[in-house]
C-alpha cells in the first residue's frame, strides 16, 4: 500500500465515530462533552491527600516512633502506583478517555498504542489494590498480639489477595497482547467478552474483601472499653473504611447495570467508574495510615507549645521521639498499685494512672474486659 493510500485511508478514519451515535445526535470532535475534568479534579485531590497521610506516616514510623515496618513498605508501594495511575489518567483524557465512543474520532480507537492505553489502568489496579489491603492487614498483625485464628486469617487473606490480583493482571497483559492487533481483535472471542465478566468479577471480589478487612478486628474491638476520644479514633477509622467500602460497591452497581443493559461498556461509562476507582483505592490507603495520625498530632502540639512558651517546663520526652508514657504496649489487665497507702488493702481497685491522658486511639490500660483480652502492641504504630 503506497504512503498517499496510507494518509487517505488515515483521513478517512479521522472522520469517522468510534461508534454510530444514537437517532439526533451529531459526533463533536472539536468540543465534545467529557467527564475528564471532573475526573483529573478527583484523582488530584484524593492523590493530594494520600500522599499527604502517607508522608505522615513515614515522619511517625522513623522519626517518632522509629517502627518500620512491611506495611510500610507496601503503603508506599500503593502511594507511588497511585500517582503512575494519575499519569495515566491525564494521558488517557488527551485520547477521549470520558467522552461519549461517538465524539472519538475512529483513527484514535484503531491505534495499537492508544488501545494498550486503555488497557493500563487494568494493568496497574490490581497491584495498588493489593499494596493497599496487604498494608492494612499487615497493620493488624503489628497492633493485635491476638489468637493464632486470627494471625492465619490474616495470613490466608494475604495469600488470596496475592493469587486473585495477579491471576488479573496477567490476564490482561494476555488481552494487551492478543487485542490490541486491530486485524484480528474482533474476530476473537476473547477479546469481545473480556471487559465485562472481568471488570464485573475484580468490582464483587473488591466489595467482599474490603468488608472482610474492615469486620476483622471488631471482635477484639468490640471486647475494649475505649474513652470518648479513643471511640471517636475507631469511628474515623471505621467510617472512611465505609466510605472505600461504598465506593466499590457503587462502582459494581455501575458495572452491572451497564453490562446488563448493552453487553459492553462505553467510554463515558468508564470516566465515572474511574472516579469510583480513585476514591476507593485513595481511601483504603488513608486509613492504612491513620493510626500514626495521633503521635504525629502529639508531636506538632509540643512543638507549638514550645514556641509559644519556651520558658515552660521541659517535657518529659524529646519532641522527636514518643515516650513510653505516650506510645506503650497494653498489658493484660492487672492491679494498678500505684499511689496505694501502705497498709491498705486495693480491694481489686484499680487506681488511675495519670499517664493515661496521653494514651493513643485503643491504649488506656484501665479500658479492658477482665476476661480473655487481646493484647495489643500501640507502641508498633
């Protein structure tokens, strides 16, 4: 084929609609309507503030508490894939990423390199997915000293997240390869009814695993006696667990509806699931480094009282570090015999310890049932 057949033929693709529009529509080249504004709006906040809890974080685990961990490990794992997605999403938006199939000129969807584009946020999903969900289930085992049921749980719940996310991502390195040839994609079956059964499938198992992690530790929660702000420190956390809960649950809906309606999912629809995406994934990253929150906030305190009162009283441990009075490990509950007069019996009292103020989220020690209670290890936050 001559290159003057070449450019016609490449013209004559330009012109044409990824798809015939609906009855009374005409294609938009030029200024179609997109969501890919609303869209790079959501991922830029949501990876602003990720990154922002998981700088915390880092300054807590080596400057404060000097812990470092696996979850560590993978939470930034989950932080550096989520913004390779958004460099991803903004170059997918320069090719009709959230716009209507109809308003995509034809010669973008038969470019192999534009189609393995939007293959790319499949490919780097799963591995957030699991960075993120491995991060907070390895946090359990750093907080919770608890049954040998609970750490296999855990363990096993490591392991099918493992082989679920990367039996996905190498079946679509499979469908980059064998349907991005624009000669053979649509004669194989494959590659027709990949999208929705596979989108369908990651959406369920996302929706499951994300209420399995979040039930798990309610046992052992449910068992302690928390103060106000210790209870208000589970509600936050359980809440935007909730949140990364419903946002996947909202994306199966969209998912499903879709799939049922027309067999196949359009690239508008695809904008709004993307935005489901983002916050789900941002948000299961947050919570993976909220338990530092409080350490960091303590921290930031004292330097502010210092500067403001430079002549107050040294504290009892350096800015830079967290005290054992602060950041402790719980025992199982015994008798405080702190402050007790000689001679007096305690009766099984026990007496307030006045280091308790200072405690972290789920770390006063007089604020556990009597009977068969976890041990909890906060000063690993």
């Amino acid at each position: 084929m001559s290159l003057a057949a070449l450019g016609s033929r490449d013209d004559l693709l330009g012109d044409m609609p990824g798809a015939p529009p609906p009855p009374g529509i005409t294609p938009n080249f030029i200024n179609p309507p997109s969501q890919a504004r609303g869209l790079l709006v959501v991922d830029f906040v949501f990876v602003a503030l990720t990154l922002l809890a998981v700088s915390i974080r880092v300054f807590v685990r080596r400057r404060l508490t000097k812990s470092w961990g696996w979850d560590d490990n993978t939470c930034i794992l989950a932080a550096l894939g989520s913004v390779a997605l958004t460099v991803v999403y903004i170059e997918l938006t320069k090719i009709g990423y959230g716009r209507h199939i109809w308003d995509i000129p034809m010669s973008w969807l038969q470019s192999k390199s534009n189609l393995q584009l939007f293959y790319t946020p499949s490919l780097t999903y799963p591995f957030i997915m699991l960075c993120a969900k491995a991060s907070i289930l390895l946090l359990y085992l750093r907080l919770f000293s608890v049954s040998q049921h609970l750490t296999v749980a855990i363990h096993v719940g490591i392991a099918v997240l493992a082989l679920f996310y990367t039996a996905i991502t190498g079946t679509v390195i499979v469908c980059m390869v064998q349907c991005t040839d624009i000669t053979t994609r649509n004669s194989k079956q494959f590659c027709l009814n990949f999208s929705g059964p596979v989108l369908i499938l990651i959406a369920a198992f996302n929706v499951l695993t994300d209420l399995w992690i979040l039930a798990l530790p309610l046992p052992l929660i449910l068992r302690l006696r928390l103060r106000y702000r210790e209870k208000l420190g589970v509600v936050v956390v359980f809440t935007a667990g909730l949140a990364a809960c419903a946002a996947s649950l909202a994306r199966l809906v969209l998912y499903a509806r879709q799939y049922h309606a027309s067999g196949q999912f359009e690239t508008w629809l695809q904008g709004t699931s993307s935005e489901f995406t983002i916050v789900e994934l941002n948000i299961s990253i947050i919570v993976a480094c909220v338990p530092c929150f409080p350490p960091f906030f303590r921290h930031v305190s004292k330097r502010i009282s210092m500067s403001f009162w430079p002549f107050a009283p040294a504290n009892r441990s350096s800015p830079d570090t967290i005290s054992h009075s602060e950041v402790r490990t719980i025992p199982r509950p015994r008798l405080a015999l702190r402050n007790i007069p000689s001679g007096i019996p305690n009766n099984g009292i026990h007496y307030p310890n006045p280091d308790d103020d200072e405690s972290p989220i789920l770390s006063h020690p007089a604020s556990i049932h009597p009977k068969d209670q976890p041990h909890i290890d906060i000063h690993q936050v």
